[in-house]
C-alpha cells in the first residue's frame, strides 16, 4: 500500500515541477499544506473521483487558492485529473489555472480571492444539513488570509448556526507574502478567537499525518459546533532552501534552481 509519505513526497515534487512552468507557483504556501491535503484526500473526504457531482460527496474548499499546484498534484495523485495534465499548469487555455476553476473535476468552487473560501463551505455545510445529505464541508485557510474580515463573518455564522458538519483547516505556517502574520496584522491568541466565535479548536502539527488523521476522523470534536484545526506548519516544507522563508511564496524555479530543490527534496524526505 502506498504510505502518506511516498504521497506527499510526489505531491511536493509535482509542485516543484509547476514551479518551473513558465508563470512559476506559489511554492512555499504549497509545500506548507502538503502533508494536510494528502491526509484529507488519502484517509478523510468521502470522495469519488470517478464520480466527482456525487451528491453526498464531502465538499472540500482550498480558500487559500493561491496554493493550486498542491492541490492539482493531490487531485491527480487520487484519480481525478490525468498526471500528465500537471504539465499543462499555468497555461492558457488549461483547466490548470494559477488559482482553481470550477471546471476541473475536483473543484467545488474557485477561489484565490482570500477569505471566501470558509463561507462557501459554510453554505454548503447548512445546505447538506438543510436537506438531510450527508455531506461535510472542509475549508483550507491560510494563516495570512485570517486577516480578512469576511472570514470572521463566516466563523461567526458557523458558530451561530452550530455547523458541526464543517471543518475549517488553518495553514498555520506563520508567514504571508509580506513576512511575518504577527508583524503585519498579529493573530493571537488565535486558539481563544476560534473558541470565542462557538468553534472547537483543535492544535497539531500539520505535518504529522498520524494526528492530523486522528482529528480528522473524529469529527465533530464536540456536537453541535465547527471544528477548526490549527495546524502549525512550515513554509516551504520539505525543500530546505525554502524553508520557512517569506521569499517561497511565489517563485518561478530557473533549471537549475528546479534541480537544486529536487535535490534537496530528496535528501529531506527519503
Ligand atoms: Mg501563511
């Protein structure tokens, strides 16, 4: 059976790939939430690639769409795209656009304008429950979209309305593409934030896949509210020259700064 590790592995590798497409990619918020999407497509979301309108399916919302390329990679990795298309990421004309279009299979809603992403999957967490469905709603944030108000808007709503079939995932890797969230527009306490909107808060390591699963397969974390997971997590995981740095966040990889982050990739991570 394929390990979570060997997953992301190829997950980061294909966003370094997309990185060296002509138009580059935001590197640094994609490697960050690698570990998170391959858990959530690998082991959470009721999902059917072969059958991506499913009605039941869980909706999941990548309100950070600035961080397609892992999300593309994920998708292929699980069926829902050929991985030859990856090639295509960037160009016109491809269903592969810097920030996601409803149009690839997969993708609930497009998004990359930050802090819409926790409200769409709030309607759809109110719908599914309105008319009976099944269906969950997860919603990827990044840490630096937290600044928006229209997310607190959306968190105040869920906590309102008590939707414990939502999750919202929150990339805290501690940067955005000025620096430091806390030097631009500080978060914390963020954990008291969340609880003080009616959401269940949840603090892990968003790369360990052994309890990022074990939250995430036992939800809701209390009845009757949201849950959020606040993930720390690093910048440009995986690849050393990015690590934790500001300057990942959208690069365009040159040959040889594409074979260098390969490299180093590989020495991280096998
Ligand atoms: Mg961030």
């Amino acid at each position: 059976m394929t390990t979570h590790d060997d997953v992301a592995y190829r997950v980061r590798e294909r966003v370094l790939d997309m990185g060296a497409t002509p138009n580059g990619a935001h590197i640094g918020g994609s490697l960050s939430c690698a570990d998170i999407l391959t858990v959530l497509y690998r082991d959470v979301l009721r999902v059917r690639p072969e059958q991506p309108e499913w009605p039941d399916r869980d909706r999941f919302v990548l309100s950070k769409g600035h961080a397609s390329a892992a999300l593309y990679a994920v998708l292929a990795e699980f069926g829902f795209l050929p991985e030859e298309e990856l090639a295509t990421y960037g160009a016109y004309g491809s269903r592969l656009a810097g920030h996601p279009l409803r149009r690839l299979p997969g993708v609930e809603f497009p998004t990359g304008s930050l802090g819409h992403g926790l409200s769409l999957a709030a309607g759809a967490a109110l719908a599914a429950r309105r008319t009976g469905g099944r269906a969950r709603a997860f919603a990827l944030l990044g840490d630096g979209e937290l600044q928006e108000g229209s997310v607190w808007e959306a968190a105040m709503f869920a906590g309102h309305q008590g939707l414990a079939n939502l999750v919202a995932i929150v990339d805290r890797n501690g940067l955005q593409i000025t620096g430091s969230t806390e030097e631009c527009v500080g978060l914390e306490p963020l954990a008291d934030r969340w609880r003080s909107f009616g959401w269940s808060v949840i603090q892990v390591d968003g790369h360990d896949p052994e309890a990022l699963r074990e939250h995430l397969t036992a939800l809701p974390a209390e009845r009757g509210r949201p849950t959020v997971l606040l993930a720390r997590t690093v910048k440009g995981k995986g690849v050393p020259m990015f690590e934790d740095k500001k300057k990942s966040h959208s690069v365009q990889l040159t040959r040889r700064l594409h074979k260098r982050a390969l490299f180093g990739l590989r020495k991280v991570t096998v």
